[in-house]
C-alpha cells in the first residue's frame, strides 16, 4: 500500500464513513455511478437506516486499484510533466501614434 493509505490509518480515518454524495466528489464521477461501484460490490458500504455509507479507507484502497489497474493497462507508463510554454516579448513596428510600446507575440 502506498505513504497516504498507511498515514490514514495512523490519524483513524479508516473509521470514517463519508455519504456517496461525498464520495462521488471524491471520485470525480456522478452519485448514480457511486450506487452502480456498489451494487456491483467493487466498492463496499455500511446502510444506516436507509443511508449508504463508504467507509473512508474503502475509497482510498478503490482508487489506488484503479489507479494501479489504469497505470497496468498502459504498460506502467509515469506520467511526465508537460513543459510550460513562456510567451516571448518581440520588437515590432508599432502604427502610427502606437510609436514605443512593446507588443507581446
């Protein structure tokens, strides 16, 4: 397991169970999707009363598989940072009563 799953379990949020309005949030996906991770029991839950709740540490080991089964899936390449593009300032001639500004290309 990775650092973050191993600190979560020192600070106790293993414990925590969050809704699947929160879940979806964290997932980045909709709630009917969260429901679908759960009638499909890739993802597991407790039902309080008529409530569904995912257990903190649930989420984490879920997306650390997705993650490690999306990274598989595209032969253990790492994403690489992008290199940032840095407008350059070049000197062109100005229309007439624009006579010394600097124009950015």
């Amino acid at each position: 397991m990775s650092e973050s799953f191993d600190l979560m379990k020192l600070i106790g949020m293993q414990r925590i169970c969050i809704p699947v309005a929160l879940v979806a949030s964290t997932l980045c996906v909709s709630p009917k999707t969260v429901y679908r991770l759960i009638r499909l029991n890739r993802l597991k839950h407790l039902r309080v009363g008529r409530t569904i709740r995912v257990p903190m540490s649930e989420v984490m080991a879920f997306m650390e598989a997705e993650q490690a089964k999306n990274w598989s899936a595209h032969g253990s390449v790492v994403p690489q940072p992008v290199p940032a593009v840095v407008p350059q300032v070049v000197e062109t001639e100005a229309p007439p009563g624009l006579k010394g500004m600097r124009f950015k290309c």
